[in-house]
C-alpha cells in the first residue's frame, strides 16, 4: 500500500474490502485520533496497538510513526516498553488516567482523506466478512458484553448519524434486531444488538476481534 496512500485517484475500496482493512477502518472509527495531518488512535491495549502499528507500518518507516504515552499523576513508566512501535516517544501525566495509555499516529493528510472517505461511506462495504472484520474493529474499540456472553452487547458511539449507518449496515449483514439508544446526559449513543442475535454476531466478528480472542 505505499505507494496508494498519496494517490489521489484511489477508490478506496479497493483497500478497505481486505478484510483487516475493515477491521482497521473499524478500530479507527471507535478510537481514532486524528488533527488537520495526522491520523493514528488512542488505547491501553497493547494488542490493539500493535495490530495498528502493524497496518502503518505497511505504509510507512518505522520513522514516520509517533507516540504519545499518557500516565497516572505521580506514577513512573518504563518507555522501553514501547519504543517497539517508534523511535518518537513523549509522555504526559494526567490527572484522569487509572494506567498508561498510548496514541500512535502518523503525519499524512492523504491517509486521514482515505479514513474519513471510507467511514462517510461505510454502507458501500458489501461483503459479509469485511463487514464482520469492521464491526470487530468498532467492538474492539468501543463495544462491551455482559460476562454470560449473551446479554448487554453495545457498541458505543460519540453520535447518532455513526450509529444509525451502523445499524443499516448491521441489516444488510442479517441482523435485524438491533437498537440505537440515546443516552442524552452522557451525550452518547449505543448501538444494542438483541440478545437473540447477540450469539450470532460474537461468533461472526471473534475471528477477527482482539478482545474476544486472548493472545496466545
């Protein structure tokens, strides 16, 4: 993909139809960082980190990759930790910060103009299996489920026009149970599967989900 980042004339699904595209898109769309020229995401996984530097490194050297590393106020870190991902580590204490967390990010306009067109036309991804990588990505990023595996399955969103495409995309994948809540003090919205299709989506995205499979 080096050489497709700055092409303007790029369909960009041509991309983002392999399926760890999707599950990239996914990720970024729940926990994405992004500023006029750069685009990269913000987490406390480490797993779901690697898997993003993974995708950049496809694109970029080691180099062009940045981090930022947020820490608890009067706690230390060990920033050999990850000085795997860049060779450009800055770290911050935050008052509201339980663990360290991480934004990696790159600077280029031409990949955040591919992310923000994929995601303004998400209900153009068609294929069942990019749809499950993408809908991976989301949960990995912002998406809960009670521990009996069934019930409180949500993913989490930051408005409404995201959640709602999500559910139509849901629907053209065969889920048509599903519910877009309105959480107006939070100022968030959750996107419920039903607990009668809630099996029927863990075991479509689990192969590509993080969360839902440990490491090895």
């Amino acid at each position: 993909m080096g050489n497709t980042v700055g092409s303007s004339n790029l369909h960009f699904w041509n991309f983002w139809e392999k399926k760890d595209g999707s599950y990239i898109l996914g990720l970024w769309c729940a926990d994405g960082y992004h500023r006029t020229s750069s685009i990269g995401i913000s987490n406390n996984n480490l797993d779901i980190i690697n898997r993003f530097h993974t995708f950049l490194l496809g694109s970029f050297e080691k180099d062009r990759i940045k981090v930022r590393v947020y820490f608890p106020v009067g706690s230390k870190i060990n920033i050999k930790l990850y000085q795997r991902f860049s060779n450009h580590i800055v770290s911050y204490p935050m008052e509201k910060c339980s663990r360290p967390a991480l934004q990696l990010y790159v600077n280029s306009r031409p990949l955040l103009r591919l992310f923000r067109q994929a995601r303004n036309s998400i209900l153009d991804l068609r294929k069942k299996l990019n749809i499950s990588a993408y809908f991976a990505g989301r949960f990995d990023g912002d998406g809960s489920i009670a521990s009996d595996m069934r019930s409180d399955c949500r993913i989490v969103y930051s408005n409404l026009e995201e959640a709602k495409s999500d559910q139509e995309l849901l629907q053209s994948a065969g889920f048509s149970k599903s519910k877009v809540y309105v959480y107006k003090k939070a100022k968030t919205f959750c996107l419920y599967i039903s607990r009668y299709e809630t099996k029927k989506f863990i075991d479509s995205i689990k192969k590509y989900s993080i969360k839902l499979v440990p490491k090895m």
